[in-house]
C-alpha cells in the first residue's frame, strides 16, 4: 500500500476517521451478523484505528467462533 501525503487531506482526515469510526462501532455489538460479516467490519475499523479497543476485544473471539 502506498502513502500518499497530501496537506488538504490532513485537515480533513480526522473527521473521516472520526465517522468511520461512528458509523461502525455499533454492528461490533450486533448479534444477527455472520462473523465473516463482523471480521470485514472489524478490519475495516482496524484499518483506520488499529487500536481501537472495541474492535480489538471482539476481534479475538470472532476468529476463534470462526
């Protein structure tokens, strides 16, 4: 994967992560989603925040009911 630094994006890169963030944190709790659901939900949380406690604490038992 490439970075890309671009100095616009900087500004609004937070807010970004910020809605990504929002916007995902809750299927993390639903139980009617497959796990292969929950796990591209999971990593796609963990791409913006890798510690991202959350999605680091259902990651584990998600893989292993897997």
């Amino acid at each position: 994967m490439t970075q890309v630094e671009v100095k616009w994006l900087d500004a609004i890169k937070p807010e970004y992560d910020f809605s990504v963030l929002d916007l995902l944190t809750p299927f993390l709790e639903n139980e009617i989603l497959d796990n292969s659901k929950k796990i591209e939900i999971i990593e796609a949380i963990l791409v913006v925040d890798p510690l991202f406690e959350p999605a680091v604490r259902e990651k584990f038992p998600v893989y292993y009911k897997d």
